[in-house]
C-alpha cells in the first residue's frame, strides 16, 4: 500500500485537519514536476549538441585525472555549499513557541517559484503538526498531576479499609504514598535536549508493603521510601509542603478528600438530590474502595490510550515529512532533505519524549496497583488485541442470507398453494398469525440498517466505536451485524413456515397446540440467548445492549450519554414492535391462543397497554431531556423535551381515534400530528444533522461534509419529509381500498424504520464532525476524589507566612 493511503488510513479520524497535509504537499510537487518536464524537450536538443563536446573534453583531459583526485575534497566541499538550496531560520513567538521559516535558495527561472510555494506550505504544515502536539502534551501533562492525586487518595483508602484499626502514629515507616503515582513537574515541557527533566515526569514508586505485610524489615522500607522521594520530587513549595505532611500521616490526605457522587445509579441518584451537596460522607468501606479502584482503573486505561494516540500522531507525521521531502528530492534533484529532515528532528514534535517516559511510567503504576504486578494480564487490560475479520462470518452470512431467501420463497408459495388470501378463513389467520411475525421482521430490518450503516460510517471514517462507547476492540462490525439480522430471519421464516404447515395442512390437524407455541418459543429462545450470561455469540455486544436498555428505562435516574439517547431515538421507530409484544402477552398471558386479536381488544387491560405502550419510548426519551436540561441548564434540551411530549400528544390521540373512530378525535389528531410532524422534521434537519445553515459555504447545507456529492444531502432530506408525513398517515390511519389495514400498518413501520436508519447515518456523522471541529478523540472519565481546594490554599498561604516570619 502506498505511504499516501496508508497516512490516511491510520490518522485518528477527529485530528484529520491538524495532521500534515501530505495531499496538498503531493499536488505542488506535480506542479513542479510539469514545470520540470516543460523545460524538459528543449533542454534534450541542447543536450545532444553538447554531448560531443563532452566526448572530446573528456578526451582531452584524461592524463589530468590524478590532479583532479588530489583537489577531490575541496571540490566536495565547494558541491556542498552550492547544493545547499533551503536555509531555515527558527523564530521565537510567545516567549517559547516557535516558529520555522524556511528560505529557498534557487534560482526562480529553474522554477524557483513553485519550489518557495512547496516550502512555505511545508513550513506552515510543520508549525502547525508542532503548536497541536505541544499543546496535547502539555494537557496530558497536567492530568498526569490529576492522576498522580487521585493515586494517593487511593493508596490512603486502602490503607484505611484494609487496615480500620491500624494506629496513625506508626506509620511514619510507611508514608510513600506521596510518590506512588505520576511525579511531574507542573511547568516543565521539556525535550531530549534536557535528559534531567524529561525522564523526571513521572515516578513509579512502589506502594510500600509494610503496610499489608507486617514481617518486613523497617530498613528495607526505609530504602524504598528514601527511593521514592528522589524519583518523585516536586517543584512546587506548597506540593512539597503536602507532600511532607502525606509522609509523616499518609491517612491525612482523606482529610483533604471526598469521594464524588457522580449519579451514576438509580440509588446515587436519589442520594444526591436529598443529600445537602456540601455534606462530606467520611466513612469508608470496602464497597467504596471497589469502585473507587474501578474507575481509576478505566481513568489510567484511557489516559494510556490518549498518550498511544499522541505517540502515533508524532511517528505519522514524521514519517509524512520524511516521505515528501525525499519526493522532493526525486523530482527536483536537489539535495535539501538532510537539512530540512534535521529542523524535524530537533523539533518538539521529534525530540520530545515526555509521552513515552509517560507510557513506560503509567504501565508499571497500572500492572503494580491494578493486576497484582502480573505484567501479561496489565498490558492485556491497556493494549487489547485487535479484532480480526474472520471468513467464517463471511460465509455463515451468505449461507443465512440464501437460507433466508429460500424460506420466504417457499412461504409465498405455501400461501398461493393455499389459496388463503382468497378465503375468509385464510385470510382471518394471516391477520391472526402475521402480526406475532412482524416482531420479527421489524428486528431484522432494524438490524440490516444498522449494518448498512456501520459499512458507510466505515468508509467515510466516522469513528462510531468512539461516539457509542464501545468497549475498546469489542465492537460489531457490519458483517457481524449482517450476521445476526439473517441468523435471526432464517429462525423466524423456519418458523413461519412451520406455522403454515402445521395449521394448514390436513394430516397436522393433531399438533394444533404445537403450532400455537412455535412464536412463543422463538420469542424465548431469542430472550435466553440475549440474556445468557456465556460467552457465546458476541457476550460484550449483547451486555452493552443490555445494559443501555436499562438506562434508558430508569431514564431520570441515570446521567444521560450520547449511547443512551440515541438508543431511546431507536426505539421510538419500534412502537409497532412493542405492540407486537404486548400481542405476545395477551395470547399467551390471558389465554386467547383461539381467539387471538380479535378479542383482545375487548380487554379493558389491553386497551389500556394499546395507549401506554406507544408513549413508552417518547416518554422515556422525554425523561432523558428533562435529566440532561436539569443537569446542564441548556435550553435546547427543553426545547427537545417539548418536541417529544407534543409527539406523545399526537400519539394518544391518534391511538384514541384507532380505537374510538370518531370524527372529533380524528379531528384533533390531524391537528396534533401535523404539529408533532412539522417541529421533529425541522429538528431533525436542522439540529441533529446541522442542516440549513443559511451562511455556509455549501448553499443550504453545513460547511464541513463527508459525502462529496451533495445531492445525496438533498435526496435525504427530501425522503426524511416524505417519510415523516407517512408516519402521520400512519398516525391517523387511512386505508387503501385495495389494501388491509394490517399491511398499511406494517409498511409504514418499515419505512419508519428506513427514515430512522438514514437519520442515524447523517445524526452520527454531524456528531462526528463536532468531535472533528473540537479535536475531541478521547473520552471525559470522571475522576472518584475531589479535593478541598480551599483548604489547600489556605495552607500554602500559612506556610509562606510561616516561611516570611522564619
């Protein structure tokens, strides 16, 4: 593969603008080459005019040959000085950023021009790859000293919880924890030009086992303490000051801390809005401990995949400069990549080695202090194996897919054999049976969507895993989602098709109740296998699934995340699959296996459902802005709670009418539909897509696109009205005549479905954008403690003035 594809492959999809621009570098280096190969014909006649000259010349001096051998070194150094054709000067800006600026040397009739253009773009390209890397290590670096923090704490609380009664005043033989974690100093950004500093960022200091193991010698403590002082020293009077005081009391520092409440329960929830915020809860425990040691654990996990990121963006980049220079060199014949390659490497961007100290320093804190010093198992938890494509789901995939088509053929056939859309009979068991089915197909669908959808978020480098959440290498691929969507419509067109046999065919008049069960049993089995807590058929895709359901049920009572309100957004497509559900239960919770829908809908408590269950999912997503408007204060969030409790509005109206057939209802339901339709249209459009912008640089669309044809924005706007208008009829329930209102009902589910799988593609690539524009590729961890700022300003304040009065 070419460096030029494989650069573009391997960038991280939300830094693509503050990577070299190797394409743009790559076009003016074809200027030149044109321009080069313009002067290239008449230079050819030039030069067969000069070659017999040459000939003879040479000829002519052959006997010189060993003067020119003596005089060989300084004509090497006079070549030298003459192929030197950049010159670059380095600036100084802001005190310490700088700024390179090069200078070239050539002559402009040789296409000097062109070549001063190549550099100054090359220049602005380096100043910018070095300013956004400067800038990420000095953020890591600061949250390295949050993390170095946070491990105290941590070391102090299992100090506390493992050791309840151990007596303060003996630990001053076990007071490293001030340097069990990342020592670096708060203002240093150094390079490999000062090796004293840059390997000092962090220090590993091994907790000291003293503390759990009472049969160690003190002097052997005593040496790991007075090492873990010299590695992990501080710049800072105050930290030091702390730091001395942590040595002599290591527990002081849970004076100075609190656990957070960060709401992420049902039970913290609750807690938090009872519980007066300046309330500080000092009894700790092993639950406690638990949790805390788990989110720290995830905090160093992603710190190390932030610094992995960084380290890969420095090597990329590097390789990107030394790749288009030695183009360069082969185009012009000009000699100007050792120069130029030299300003790389004693660039920040080349000689900073403050991220690699980094990573070498975070693996030994995390195999020490989260995998019981077992290397393998660590290294395990920070660098997950990729995930490789395997042809077994390729051809499983084609071999459900014709199964699949076969099935649905072979039921087409059964019911024209039968005759059954001519009967009354027939036709009264295809509106019985079919919509236990529909669950089913509405599954299916969603899923074939999804899987289009991971395919195009592929190629148009979305980093979805990141927006989702998902688990680092855990993530479901198109094919394996294609997988599971014809896995389980050859499970429900076997089963259909059994249905169809067993009711219809003569010689099976014996396992009528046999058939009656075969939904019920695929339901179940389709239930057990979601929920089965093996590691069988994609255990961490299913749990995650799991797990997001659950939120969104307990909606208020959980933070709500970007996985979680795109899950609700799904599920507000499926009402048609969650009354299949409750068809489920009627039939088989109530006993209605003859009678089936037909005399469901004389249950009061069906009824009852038939409203509750269509506002489910836009009440919950209802909840989840009110959650975010409460914890954020933004207004857009309630305007999104209003657009859905206007659709829920419309939606028992439109269920009241179904019911009722009135023309009063039918009246208000064309009203609060078309109000419901209008606002989730142009929310849909303009908000969750970023649409219409009337001042961007593509007329009526957004300035940054992923797709180069603008039409296809165009064409999913349009189909997103229309669609949207289907599902107000939907809502309001027209008939064809010439079509059963079950088909009406299931068609515009389906294309319910579709809509909702084009706005998740357009939704997810406008977040990606935004994550693009903030070059936001890694995710906020909440951190377990907080410290008292106040307090620790105050004592720094009373030790200077305890340092002026000494």
């Amino acid at each position: 593969m070419k460096f030029g594809k494989e650069f573009k492959k391997q960038k991280v999809p939300e830094w693509t603008e503050v990577y070299m621009d190797y394409n743009g570098l790559k076009r003016i280096l074809r200027e030149v080459m044109r321009y080069k190969q313009s002067l290239l014909h008449p230079a050819l006649m030039h030069n067969r005019a000069s070659q017999q000259k040459q000939i003879t010349f040479m000829d002519s001096t052959a006997f010189s040959t060993a003067q020119h051998l003596q005089s060989s070194n300084l004509n090497q150094s006079k070549t030298d000085v003459e192929n030197q054709v950049i010159d670059v000067d380095t600036l100084q800006r802001d005190g310490s950023k700088k700024i390179y600026k090069t200078m070239f040397l050539g002559r402009s009739e040789d296409g000097g021009d062109v070549e001063t253009m190549f550099f100054a773009k090359l220049d602005e390209q380096l100043n910018k790859v070095n300013t956004f890397y400067k800038d990420k290590v000095k953020a890591l670096i600061h949250e390295a000293t949050l993390l170095n923090k946070q491990m105290d704490a941590l070391i102090a609380l299992r100090i506390k919880v493992r050791n309840p009664h151990l007596n303060r005043s003996n630990l001053k033989i076990r007071r490293s924890l001030s340097n069990a974690a990342l020592r670096m100093p708060p203002t240093n950004i150094t390079s490999k030009g000062d090796k004293s500093s840059g390997k000092e960022h962090m220090g590993l200091t091994p907790e000291v086992d003293t503390i759990y193991d009472h049969k160690k010698d003190e002097s052997t403590a005593e040496k790991e303490l007075n090492s873990a002082r010299t590695t992990g020293c501080s710049t800072d009077h105050g930290e030091q000051v702390r730091n001395h005081d942590y040595q002599q009391d290591p527990l002081k520092i849970l004076d100075h801390v609190k656990i957070n409440n960060t709401l992420d329960s049902p039970i913290s929830t609750i807690r938090g809005v009872f519980k007066d915020s300046k309330e500080q809860d000092l009894s700790f425990n092993k639950e406690e401990l638990r949790r805390v040691e788990e989110q720290l654990r995830h905090a160093f996990i992603e710190f190390y995949n932030k610094l992995r990121l960084l380290k890969h963006y420095s090597f990329m980049n590097l390789s990107a400069f030394s790749k288009i220079m030695k183009k360069y060199e082969k185009i012009t014949s000009r000699r100007a990549t050792r120069s130029y390659m030299k300003i790389v490497d004693n660039s920040y961007l080349g000689n900073s080695d403050e991220v690699t100290s980094l990573l070498e320093r975070v693996e030994g804190i995390f195999i020490k202090n989260f995998s019981n010093s077992n290397r393998r198992k660590g290294m395990e938890s920070l660098r997950p194996k990729a995930k490789r494509e395997k042809h077994s789901v390729t051809f499983l995939s084609g071999f459900f897919s014709g199964c699949s088509i076969a099935l649905l053929v072979a039921i087409a056939l059964r019911i024209d054999a039968g005759n059954l859309m001519n009967k009354e009979e027939g036709t009264q068991y295809m509106e019985n049976i079919f919509p236990l089915y529909t669950l089913f197909a509405y599954a299916v669908l969603h899923m074939l969507m999804y899987a289009a959808n991971i395919y195009f978020w592929r190629r148009y480098h979305v980093n979805y895993p990141f927006i989702f959440g998902f688990k680092r290498g855990t993530e479901l691929g198109y094919r394996e989602v294609f997988l599971l969507s014809t896995g389980l419509a050859v499970l429900a067109s076997a089963g259909f098709l059994a249905n169809l046999h067993l009711d219809m065919d003569s010689s099976t008049h014996g396992y009528k109740t046999v058939s009656k069960m075969v939904p019920l049993s695929l339901v179940t089995f389709v239930l057990v296998i979601t929920f089965c807590p093996f590691n069988i058929i994609y255990r961490s895709s299913r749990f995650f699934f799991i797990k997001r359901v659950f939120r969104c049920i307990c909606a208020p009572l959980y933070p709500v995340t970007l996985p979680d309100f795109l899950l609700a957004d799904q599920l507000t497509s499926q009402v048609q699959a969650f009354r299949s559900f409750e068809l489920y239960i009627c039939y088989y919770g109530l006993g209605e296996y003859s009678r089936r829908q037909n005399r469901c809908h004389r249950h009061e408590v069906y009824n009852t459902f038939y409203f509750i269950v269509a506002v489910i999912p836009y009440w919950l997503r209802f909840l989840q802005c009110i959650r975010r408007f409460y914890e954020d204060k933004d207004a857009m969030h309630g305007y999104n709670g209003l657009k859905y409790f206007l659709t829920i509005v419309a939606v028992i109206i439109r269920t009241a009418f179904e019911l009722k057939k009135r023309i009063a209802w039918m009246v208000f339901a064309l009203v609060s539909s078309a109000i419901a339709v209008t606002m989730n249209t142009y929310w849909d459009i303009v908000v969750d897509w970023g649409l219409l912008q009337r001042k961007s640089r593509n007329r009526l669309l957004r300035d940054k696109l992923l797709i180069s044809r603008k039409c296809v924005y165009f064409a999913a706007m349009f189909l997103n009205i229309v669609l949207r208008l289907a599902w107000m009829q939907l809502v309001l329930g027209f008939r064809l005549h010439s079509l059963r209102k079950m088909t009406i009902t299931t068609t515009m589910s389906c294309l319910e479905i579709i809509r909702r799988g084009i706005w998740s593609f357009f939704r997810l690539e406008n977040e990606h954008l935004n994550n693009v524009g903030k070059y936001r590729a890694f995710k906020s961890v909440p951190l377990p403690f907080s410290y008292n700022e106040n307090e620790d300003d105050d004592d720094e304040t009373e030790d200077d003035e305890d340092d002026k009065d000494d």
